[in-house]
C-alpha cells in the first residue's frame, strides 16, 4: 500500500480564491448596475407620485385611471369625492388619480445638445 501525504491532499488547486473572485464580481456589478438604472429610478417615481397625491386639494382638476375627467369636491384619508356633472358625484381611491390639470399634465422644457 502507497502512503499519501496529507500536506499535499490539503493544498488548494492554484488561482482558487481568484477564481472565485472572478466569478463573483460580475455578478455584483450587475446588481449594482440593476440597482441604479431600474430600482432607484422607480423609488424616485414612487415618491413623487405619493407626494402628488398627497397634495391634492379641493377644486383640482383631475383625470383618473380610468379616465373620467372631474373637480375633487371631498377629500379623506383614502378616498376623494370627485364631481364629473352637474349632481353627479363619484367617490374613489386616491391612487386612481393618474394626473392633476395643470400640475402634471406640464411639458418639461426639453434641452437641446447644441444650446
């Protein structure tokens, strides 16, 4: 029977640590890169459209998501009242209001590269 020596059983292959290195870094360049191209953009979004909402007030005029054109008449914690006719009065979510007249129907000013 041939003896085998332990030392050499426990020595690494070599480039093992720079190998698994090289496979993990990647990786976290593309969550980096996910991070900042999808996910910090659309928490910005998100708190500008929560802030939006948080804002309306009595007698703007809004469009909801499902399209209906009307005056904020009421408002509550989670609801709006929103008077689209003469008599006509509908009461709905907050969230359903998709744009404020006059606030984010705006075009922003578009910059142009040559000045």
């Amino acid at each position: 029977m041939k003896e085998i020596s332990v030392p050499i059983l426990l020595q690494q292959a070599p480039g093992g640590m720079e190998s698994i290195l090289s496979s993990i870094v990647p990786f976290l360049l593309i969550i980096v890169i996910f991070y900042f191209l999808i996910l910090r953009p659309q928490q910005k979004r998100q708190k500008e459209r929560l802030a939006l909402l948080e804002s309306l007030k009595k007698g703007d005029k809004v469009i909801t998501a499902g399209g209906v054109y009307g005056t904020v008449e009421g408002i509550e914690d989670k609801t709006i009242l929103v008077k689209v006719a003469d008599n006509v009065k509908l009461k709905m979510e907050r969230s359903s209001v998709s744009t404020i007249i006059g606030v984010t129907d705006k075009e922003p000013e578009k910059k142009s590269l040559l000045g």
